[in-house]
RNA sequence: AGGCGGUUAGCUCAGUUGGUUAGAGCGCGUCGUUGACAUCGACGAGGUCGGCAGUUCGAAUCUGCUACUGCCUACCA
C-alpha cells in the first residue's frame, strides 16, 4: 500500500470493476428493497444536491446489499419539459441565431434529441464518479417507448374515468415561453407597485349616496379594466346597496357593465368597489361565475393588448352579444405600456381619483421569469380531489410515513386544499397528448389514431388532427415508481420490487412530485386484493444544501460547488472561468470572480468521493437548511487517511504472519477483547441508526470508533504485545487476529460511506483476515454478536486510559516531554485496582512511558509528588528535579476548589426532602455515590495540598 | 394573514423518553517528529443552550408569551 492516501488512483478502477462484475444488479436471496432514483434532468449536470442524495440512497442500497436483501436501486432520467427544450433553443440562438419557429417542430424536437445523445451522459458518468451503485442495466427515460406506453395509457384511463377533462379556464400563463404552467411553477414575489384609484362613472344618470356621478374602484392592474364585466359591491354595503343592478359605464371603451352584489366586495378593503374582469383574474373569475358575468379576453398570448376581445360566457361557451370593440390605441400594445397609456387616460379624462404606492405580490414563472399573466386558454386538466382522498389516507395510516414527520403537516395542508392540475403545456419537448380532433371539433381520446378511428368508427378519408400539447413532465414523472418497472405490462421486475421502499428527495418537490407519485400510484397500482399499493413506505426528506453563509447556491450569485470539483480539485483560475464563463450579466462576472478568488484563494485540492460522502452523511441531519463547510470535507479527508494509515500499520503487522488463519491456539488480550466488545457496541448502534435514516449519528458512530477507539487506542495497545520479542506465540496470534479482523469488520461497517477505501483496505488484508470473496460489497454486513461483549474488559480499559492520561496530565503540566521515563507511587489500591494494575503493567509501561510502578502500603509515607485520582486511586509522581512547588500548589487549590463546588451542589441536592421522596431511587443512589466519590477525592486533594504546602 | 422550522463554544452542527460536570469537527493556545499517520499526536482554554414567565425535587429538553431569522401556503380590488 501507498504511504499516503490516494483516492484517485483508488477511485478509478474499483468502479469499472463493480459494474462490470455485475454487482450492482439486484442479486440478493432476501427481501427485496427498492429505491427509485429521482430522476435528474437527462441534459443537466450534478449539483450538491443530486450527490447529497444520492449519496444517501448509495448507502442504503449498499446497507441493504450486504444484508444479503435483493435491492434494486432504479436509475433513469427525465426529459424536463421546459428546462431542456430553453436549453435546446437558448443554444440555436446562439449557435445559429435561430429560433425554434425557424426550424418548425420535428426538426427542433429532432435538435433535442440530438442534443440528449449528445449530453446525456453527463449526469451518468458523474453518478458514476460518486459510486453510485445503481442497476445501469435497466436504465430507464421518462421518453423512452415504453414508458411513454405508460404515459398514454394513465392519460386514456383517467380520462375514461373522468379524471381529466378539457376546458377553457383560466390557466398561469407565460407570456414569455408561451405555455400554461402549473401553480406550483409560479413564484410570487413582493414588489413595490401602485395602486390605482379610479373612477367609474354610473349610467343612466344614477348618482352615489353622497350625490357623486361615479364610484371609485383601486386596482393594481389598470390595463385589465379593458375586460371588465361588471363592478361588485357587498350586499350589506350601505353605500353601495341602491347601486346593486344599475350600470357602469366603463370608460375608455363605454361598455355598459352592470354593478352586482358579491360576497367577494370586502367593505372594509379600498374604497368597497372591485371591478370584476373575470377573464384576467383568478377572483374575478370565480365571481363572474357566482354573477353570470361573461369573460372578456383582451390579451394575446405574447401580453399584448388584442384588436378585438374575445368573449365567452361564464359556463366557457361562446358569447357573441357583448361588443368586442378594444379602442384603437391600445391594438398590439405590450401591456405594461398599455397600463401606463391607460393610466394617462384615465388621468386626461379627469378619471384618475388617485395613485397610492402600494406593497404587492406579483406571480413570475419560475423558469422564464417574466410575470405570468392569468389568461383564458383551452387547457387539459386532472381532477385532483378524487384521487388526493386515498392518498390522503395512506400517510394519515402511516402506510407511508414522512421522515422527518413534521414534513406531513406540508403534504396534509396541500393536498386537503388540492386544485384541478392543468397538464397541457404548449411545448414541443415532451410527451404529446394522446388526443385527437375532426374538423367539427369533437374530441378523441385513445392511445393512437388507429384506436380513436377503430373506437369510433371514423373512416380514414376524414382527418383527424393530434393536440399540439405535450404534457407537464411532472406528469410522466408521477408514475415513475411503476413506469419504470415495465408497468402497464404484469411484469416480473413490477411485481418483486413495487412497492418500493424509500423515496429520498428535497422538500421543493414534495407537491410537485412526491404527492403526485402517491395519488397516481394508488389509483393504478392496486395489490392481490385490490387495495391500492402506495409508491413507496418511507418518503426521506432531505435538507437543501446552501454555502457556506446559508445562501442558496445559484450561478447568478457565484457559489455553485461543483460535487466533481470536491472529488476532483480544480485549479483557481479554472474555477473563476468555470463560474464566470456564460454569464448573462457580465457585470455580475467581476463580482463573482472577486469572491471566488477570496473563498478559494488555492483553488480546491482534491479530497476524494469517499471524503465527499463522508461529508454529506455527517451533515445529513434532520434540519431543512445544510450549510456547508469545506473544513468538515478537509476533516474528513483526513479521516480517510487516518483509515488508510491504520491499513497500513495493520498490514505491516499482519502481512505474511500468523495472524491465526490456519488454525493454531489463540489467547487474547484485555485490549484485543476490549476493541471486540466495542466493535459490537458500535455496530448495534450503526444499525439502529440506518434504520431511523440518522446517516449523520451512524457516519458519527463509525468515525468515533475507528479515529479514537481502534487507531487511537487500540493499536497503541498492540504494540507492547507485538514489539515483545519474548511474548507467547498465541497472545501475539491473537492480537494480530484481532488486529486484523476487526479493521476488515471496519471496512465492512464502512463500506455503504466509503465505498471506495473499504474495498481497497479489504482487499489488501482479507487474506489475513481469514475471509474469501471478490468485493467487500457483497460481504455480510457486520452485527452484534452479544457473545463477544465483554463489559468488564470495557472497564478495564477505561480504567487503563483514565491512568495513562492522568499521567500525560501531569507531564503537560509539569512540561515533562513525552519520551521522559517516570516512576510512579500508587496508593489506595481497590481490589479491582490492583488487579487491573497486575494485568496491565506492560500497558501502562509503555504507553505511559513508565519504568517502575511502586505501590505504597498504608500509612507509607510518600515523598513530595504531584498527584492524580484514578477513581479513587492515588497516582504520585515523585517531583524531585522537577519541582515547582508553587505552580502544583495552584494546580491542586484549583482541583479543589472545582470539588468543593461538587460538593456543596451534590449536598443541597441530597437535602432537599422533595428530591429525595420524588426523584427516581436509582437517581438518588447515584447522587449519593457522586457525593461520596467527591468527598474521598476531596479529602485525598487537600492532604496532598497540605504536605506540599509544608514543605 | 395562516402554517412549519431555526436560534446550543469563535465557526458549522449533534444532543434519543426531562436526571453525572451540555458534546463533536474545525478554529484557537502550549508542547511534541527516529518505528501507521504532521492529512499526525499529547494537553488545554472556550457555552448562565435567543429572552421572559411557568410546570417540576430537577428544564437545552415540557407549556405559554416574546424577539430575531428562514421557508411554505394563501391573499393583497
């Protein structure tokens, strides 16, 4: 082995090996385990956040291998409607300086697919760059033919059963992408607007309580009054009560609107009049429908202002009565300067009561990010609250249960409160609706042509035309639990691995996808009996990873961590154009390259996959923001190292020796069933805490056994054993055993985390330790063997380190170097005192550095020393030379200053009669013993004090 | 406006059912390299657990209020 630890030229080979092996395929006799892996966007790249999770999932997977269980792990990805089909046309542009329009729809559609051969195995060979054991052998795309089989197929059903229907609604519109999107795709932002007071004069001569010819109504959007349908007051609004069925006369384009009565009229907002324009509102809309008020749509789908409105009655049927006449002015404007011109009018026609500043909320597409307009469309729909009930259900059941569960209050008041999802997107990139249309606009819905025209006896001469829709991707992405495994077809693979078993994602998507994956599995995949199978038993919730400051990482802020830059290291100047490069605001670049240049002055060394994922189980912690923080990677590259050293030592000591292998009687150490006994503590605990999801308690667990238990003790105690030529051959056959199993039981125990070291370590020493097999990834995971506990060689030992440190105090204290021999006096010897101290000599000879070990007998009088307790054991270390009388006086004032405060706190406990008659006895006892281990220290500390102060 | 979190050492975070002197890593200070490891070792300093009140023999932990902070949902004529 290396001197020092390499992940590189470890990392690079074990990979190829595993996959071509096979290993990663579902193999296992036992149960099966499934995670299904939420599918990346096939042209993207790996963020934090992808190796976070996947990390995660590795290890559970890993875990689940080695129990002996059948895991699959489902890698795949998604064909990410939007996001890659701007890609796809932000490139054209800048490539070709074309649009998609330019190139018309099978052609782009064909660019996107070239494109996805071209970058699509980007996001895969970076999973395989994290060790990522997935089953690349069925490999699934959220495009692929088959599951687009299973996309038509769940779009026919629901329709049949009434589950998705088509109508014009009003829909998020983005003007921009020129697409409807879902609301959970809009993100509302607070802004700094106006509102806008203006007034409406009544018809017909009508006049307010206060004599006035108008009302006021106070908008924050004046170009919609264009499409106003009526103005509403509150029924119990004395001021408005006598208007209730007179008209307005809506200025600018004198409409006659009529003034109605909705409870949706708060007397207590603005001035208590709301325009209604129903067909550019949400609340509007819902009015004009309690009010039959017809929707007016003045705008096209670019925003701007139409020639001519159009107009539909509130039921979404055409209405050809009202007058579609939009003044002149406005045809074509873009409607934030069709806003101010309204306004100007307003104000030259003496309309414009007032203009107040005014804090608002304005909805933006989360991807174009141009503010979406509520816009009347035709628009395919999913009725969402049939198919929420059982979903509903099976988390209140606990049939799925939400880790952390604080996440189920989310999901419970999204889905109590679900909306009809609109899943018709004007896209070119994604899966198109299975639907299709005659000349006189009936709608068939089948799973091709030659069904609808078979179904409805249509002969081929009359035409019939496919939607132009695709579907929102996180539809196709619903099914990704069954979709995947080859349903709609009863398929071997579906039927041993669904239900799967754990979902792990980030909260972001809990509505988008997660609660969508519940209600779309449960009404399709049904069990035996016919009760519907949920997607997955547990949901695992991550945190989001954010920087160092708590920032979300973002390109337009500079502080994306690439996952491959933390395996890999990047020079400085590499990362400054990797950040800056393709900056769409150049400006930003100066300011992002100033701040890389600070965080990373050295660029970022190279720590490793397994340094990597050492870091994230450590972090991966119930909490919702993770910062994180290249100090705990460096920490843990060192911990790698630690691991590989220790390898090292263990391999020197064992490599072509009788480690007991072949037979041959064995004796073992206090130490060697000391660190056997630990082991099985630490691997019940790792156990416990994989099965709650704790990754940061076990990554926590393994680290402290290893790092302080095994390479800081443990092997510290094999030397004397090893190093003494006269030692008997079984206790060293034994120690070596030890030595050597118990590290190959660590790269087992590690191998989930740290796939890469624990098969390189196990490789190297798997012959000593008496094991056989190709790979550590398909050994057995160690358990706790109850046998090999030994509780009292656990106390020996802490008895041991409490000696050797009390005696490494006193050499720091007194400035004694470490190599310096010292004698010590003991006395007030226990029985297990002295017994411990026969044992241990050799131990205590050479990791304390001691030659002789005196035991005084009682009343023995000590020459001046300085002390410390071992319980209640004197340790003395004779001080002549070494004198400072001075400072080991304030050393031991100190010590027994801190147990007079014991003391006196454990005394006031132990009087207080509500403690004693209330608290727990075996709380009392060991108060009680506490108080008595403080007063022998105490009186042994202060005669110390005292013979030191005589002199 | 409603809901859910967070607030513990200089920094990043653990702390399971209330019960030793509240822990870890990093950072900091002192000392130390001839035999696994300076990507290391030994020792140490550092916290009235955001604030107030309450329940209790006992509160970082339970309850109420409050401050700051983050997110989610809704509304904003």
């Amino acid at each position: 082995m290396e001197k020092t630890f390499n992940p590189h030229a470890i990392e690079r080979s074990w990979y190829q090996t595993w996959e071509e092996k096979g290993y990663f395929a579902p193999s296992g006799e036992g149960n099966s385990y499934t995670i299904m892996i939420p599918p990346p966007n096939v042209t993207g790249s790996l963020h934090m956040g992808h190796a976070f999770q996947d990390s995660i999932m590795d290890a559970l997977i890993r875990y689940q291998r080695m129990k002996g269980n059948n895991t699959l792990w489902q890698v795949g990805t998604d064909h990410a409607g939007i996001a890659t089909q701007m890609v796809v046309e932000r490139k054209i542009q800048a490539e070709e300086g074309k649009t998609r329009h330019d190139y018309g729809r099978e052609a782009f559609t064909d660019k996107i697919w070239e494109w996805k051969e071209e970058s699509g195995d980007n996001i895969t060979r970076q999973l395989r760059r994290l060790g990522a054991s997935v089953d690349w052998d069925n490999e699934r795309f959220t495009m692929d033919p088959g599951f687009y089989k299973a996309v038509q197929e769940v779009f026919v059903r629901l329709h049949k059963d009434d589950l998705i229907y088509r109508g014009k609604r009003l829909v998020n519109w983005d003007p921009k992408l020129h697409t409807a999107i879902s609301d959970l795709e809009v993100e509302n932002k607070d802004v700094n607007g106006h509102m806008w007071h203006l007034r409406y004069p009544l018809a017909d001569g009508e006049k307010t309580s206060e004599g006035k010819d108008y009302i006021v109504v106070a908008t924050t959007r004046p170009e919609t009054m264009l499409g106003d349908a009526g103005v509403a007051v509150n029924a119990e609004d004395e001021r408005y009560k006598a208007l209730i069925g007179k008209d307005i006369l809506l200025p600018l384009v004198n409409r006659r609107i009529p003034i109605v009565a909705d409870e949706h009229a708060d007397m207590e907002k603005g001035t208590g009049c709301v325009k209604i324009t129903p067909a550019h509102d949400f609340n509007d809309n819902e009015v004009g429908k309690r009010c039959n008020l017809p929707m007016i749509s003045i705008m096209t789908l670019n925003g701007d202002i139409r020639d001519e409105a159009e107009t539909f009655n509130s039921d979404g049927t055409v209405n050809s009565e009202i007058d579609t006449h939009i003044p002149e002015q406005y045809h074509g404007m873009e409607r934030f300067a069709a806003r101010k011109q309204i306004v100007a009018d307003f104000d030259a026609a003496g309309l414009l009561e007032e203009i107040k500043d005014h804090d608002l909320t304005v909805p933006y597409g989360d991807r174009s990010g141009v503010v979406i307009e509520p816009l009347l469309t035709d628009q395919w729909f999913v009725r969402a609250a049939p198919l929420a009930g059982p979903a509903i259900k099976a988390v209140e059941d606990g049939e799925i249960q939400f880790v952390p569960k604080q996440y189920e209050n989310m999901y419970f008041s999204w889905m109590r409160d679900i909306q009809d999802w609109c899943i018709s997107r004007q896209l070119w990139w994604g899966h198109r609706i299975p639907a299709w249309y005659d000349d006189e606009g009936n709608i068939y819905v089948a799973r091709s042509e030659e069904e609808v025209r078979e179904q409805n006896n249509i002969p081929a001469d009359v035409a019939l035309r496919q939607d132009d829709d695709v579907l929102d991707t996180w539809f196709s992405s619903a099914l990704w639990t069954f979709g995947t495994l080859g349903w709609p077809e009863a398929t071997e693979r579906l039927k041993t691995f669904h239900p799967t078993d754990v979902l792990v994602t980030g909260f972001d998507i809990i509505f988008f996808w997660v609660a969508r994956m519940i209600m779309m599995t449960m009404h399709f995949m049904k069990d035996d009996e016919g009760k519907p199978q949920v997607p997955f038993k547990h949901v695992y919730i991550t945190g989001l990873i954010r920087d160092e400051s708590g920032d979300k990482m973002s390109k337009s802020k500079g502080n994306v961590l690439d996952p491959l830059d933390m395996i890999d290291g990047i020079e400085l100047e590499d990362l400054v154009k990797k950040r800056c490069g393709n900056m769409m605001q150049p400006q930003l670049a100066t300011k992002i390259e100033k701040r890389t240049r600070k965080a990373f002055p050295e660029g970022i060394s190279a720590h490793g996959t397994d340094a990597l994922r050492y870091t994230l189980y450590s972090l991966a912690s119930t909490g919702r923001d993770i910062n994180w923080d290249m100090k705990r990677l460096e920490g843990y590259r060192n911990f790698c190292n630690k691991i590989w050293n220790a390898a090292n030592y263990v391999q020197m000591n064992t490599k072509d020796e009788d480690c007991g292998q072949n037979g041959g009687d064995i004796e073992l150490t206090l130490a060697d069933r000391w660190i056997t006994s630990r082991l099985q503590r630490v691997e019940a605990q790792v156990e416990k805490n994989i099965a709650d999801f704790r990754l940061d308690h076990a990554s926590q667990n393994l680290y402290d056994f290893i790092w302080n238990e095994y390479c800081a003790w443990y092997l510290e105690l094999s030397k004397p054993v090893l190093w003494d030529e006269n030692a008997p051959a079984e206790l060293k056959r034994g120690t070596r055993r030890t030595l050597v199993r118990v590290l190959e039981a660590i790269t087992r125990l590690i191998h989930p985390f740290m796939p890469y070291i624990s098969e390189e370590v196990w490789q190297n020493i798997k012959v000593e330790a008496g094991v056989e097999g190709e790979t550590v990834m398909t050994q057995s995971y160690p358990v706790l063997d109850e046998g090999k506990l030994d509780e009292l060689a656990e106390q020996d030992i802490e008895w041991l380190k409490g000696f050797i440190t009390g005696i490494r105090n006193i050499r720091a204290e007194l400035n004694i170097g470490p190599n310096k021999e010292l004698n010590v006096l003991i006395r007030n010897l226990s029985p297990d005192d002295q017994r411990r101290l026969t044992d241990n000599t050799a131990f205590l000879q050479s990791l304390a550095k001691l030659t002789d070990i005196t035991v005084l007998s009682e009343g023995e009088k000590a020459p001046m020393s300085t002390t410390q307790l071992v319980g209640k054991m004197e340790v003395l270390v004779p001080m002549a030379g070494l004198i400072d009388k001075e400072k080991e006086v304030a050393r031991l004032s100190k010590e027994v200053e801190k147990l007079n405060k014991e003391v006196s706190r454990f005394e006031g406990k132990l009087s207080n009669e509500k403690f004693i008659s209330n608290a727990k006895p075996d709380v009392v006892e060991k108060e009680r013993n506490k108080l008595k281990d403080a007063l022998s220290a105490q009186e042994r500390l202060n005669e110390q004090l005292n013979a030191i102060k005589a002199l």
